[in-house]
C-alpha cells in the first residue's frame, strides 16, 4: 500500500472499528463528567424545590421556587454580604501572594546570597506542614495582635504562598539568560526588570497561578469558622454551615442549603472558564 495517503494507512492498520472506538471513549469521557458533575447537578435541582427533601427520583425534577429560595439566601440570610467578604478576601490574598512570590522567586533566581538553596528547601518544606496543625500558635499570635474577628485575621496569615514561590522560579528559570544579559547592560535596576520584563513574560502564568489562588481561598472554612465571631464578617463556607442549623417545622431546609451551596459555586466557576487557557498552561498542559 502507497504511504502518499497516511490517514489510510493509520486507518488499514487500526482495523475498521475506528469510529466504534473513537464513540466508546466519547461514552466513556462523557459518563465520567456526568458522574463527577451530579452532585452539583443535584444541588441545582434541590435548590429549585419548595423543601428540598429527596424520598424517590421523582423529587429531582425541576421545582418552581428558584426566585424565591435564591432571593431568600441572598436577603434573609445575609449572604450577600458573606459573598462580599469571601471576595475581598479572595482578592487581598491573591494581589499580597504575588507581590510577595514574586519578590521571593526574584530573590531566589537573579541573587546570590548565601544559603540560598537551603532557604529555598526551608520555604518547601512548609509545604509538609498540616494547616490544621499552624492554628493553635496562629490564633494565639492573631489574638495577641488584636487581630481578632476582622479581615486582617483573615487575609495576612495566607499572604505567603510556598507553592507559588516554586512556580515563579520554575517560570523564572526558563527564561532566556540573553534577555537578563541584557537588561543587565542596559542598567535595568531588579524591580524595574520584574515590572518591565519578568512580568510581561509571565502574564499566562500568573493568571493561572492567581485562579489557584483566588479558589483555594474562596474555600476556606476552618481558619475563618476559629477566628471570625460576628455573622458581618464570616465568609460563604462557613454561612453554607449557618444555613444548616436554621430548623424550620423540625425540619432542614434542604433546599435553601442547596441554594447558598450554588450560590457559593458561581464565583470560582466563573474564574475557572474565564482563565482556562492560562490555568491549563500552568500546569504545563498543552493543546493543539
């Protein structure tokens, strides 16, 4: 058989189940998203139902107090204002972890000092400590600083990132050395050569590396549940816990739990598909 036409070639050698093969895993990609997004499928269709009690499949369907239950989350339960929280703090974690990897990952790339090396393992090394095992000494350090109950208690104990610091420098060190030659002889002092030339170039991954960020502290729980008192301050995670333990006639109302579930969902949703392409490409994930 000619090779001019390799498609055919690739085709005679695979056998003739080519397309049977190609629609099994299409099935099979398919099944496994549908199964990872039903809970939250799930939620959507509690959050729609008057109580939101599941006794036979004939409680998911589709209910018609959405409006209603979605308004009341927002309104009755304040959780406008744990949304609001959540993203400031999201926001102030994200822009005080990159100001400070980036120094770091400057520092540990373009100087020399010494035991340089060991203080980058020492920064890994932070990453084998449990968080849960930091919050005995943290509270007590929060507490000392009069900290306590405000948004300072919840944003400086996570300005410092070991994991971003890693990708910064992993990011840092591929970067040509001709382009640091040069700035060097044009006398491009260190913070102008992060602002004008480490930064541009690595616009792709601190997008990425600012989603990790932003949903990894959109989803603290724990250390606000300790450190935060008042209803005015809490944060999404632990109003979602809040929802829980409003009874009503003896009974949970599931489908207000399920709606603030939702509402929950919506922001790191919405930073994961508006930077899908750079977050893949921190990972090192390549499309063609």
């Amino acid at each position: 058989m000619s090779l001019s036409n390799p498609t055919a070639y690739v085709d005679e050698l695979t056998g003739e189940n080519t397309d049977t093969d190609k629609l099994l895993v299409h099935l099979g990609l398919f099944t496994a998203v549908l199964l990872m997004a039903l809970p939250i499928l799930i939620a959507l269709l509690v959050s729609t139902q008057q109580r939101g009690v599941i006794t036979s499949p004939a409680d998911l369907l589709p209910g018609s107090h959405m409006v209603h239950n979605y308004y009341t989350v927002m309104t009755d339960y304040n959780f406008a204002v744990y949304m609001w929280n959540s993203f400031v703090m999201s926001t102030i974690i994200v822009v005080g972890k990159l100001a400070i990897s980036l120094l770091a990952a400057l520092a540990i790339v373009y100087y020399r000092f010494p035991f340089k090396n060991l203080m980058f393992l020492l920064i890994l090394f932070t990453l084998m400590l449990p968080v849960p095992v930091r919050f005995v000494p943290l509270f007590n350090i929060v507490t000392d600083l009069g900290w306590y109950n405000s948004m300072l208690a919840l944003t400086i104990p996570y300005l410092a990132s070991a994991t971003t610091v890693f990708l910064l420098r992993q990011h840092f060190l591929s970067i040509p050395e001709s382009i640091v030659e040069t700035a060097k002889l044009d006398g491009v002092g260190p913070l102008k050569f992060l602002v004008y030339v480490l930064i541009p170039m690595s616009k792709g991954m601190l997008a990425g590396v600012s989603v990790i960020m932003f949903i990894y502290a959109w989803n603290q729980y724990l250390w606000p549940l300790v450190i935060i008192d008042s209803q005015s301050q809490q944060v999404t995670q632990v109003g979602i816990t809040l929802l829980q333990g409003d009874i009503q006639a003896g009974e949970l109302q599931w489908s207000i739990v399920m709606a603030g579930a939702i509402i929950t969902l919506i922001p790191p949703l919405l930073a994961l598909i508006a930077f899908r392409k750079p977050l893949l490409e921190t990972f090192g994930v390549q499309q063609k």
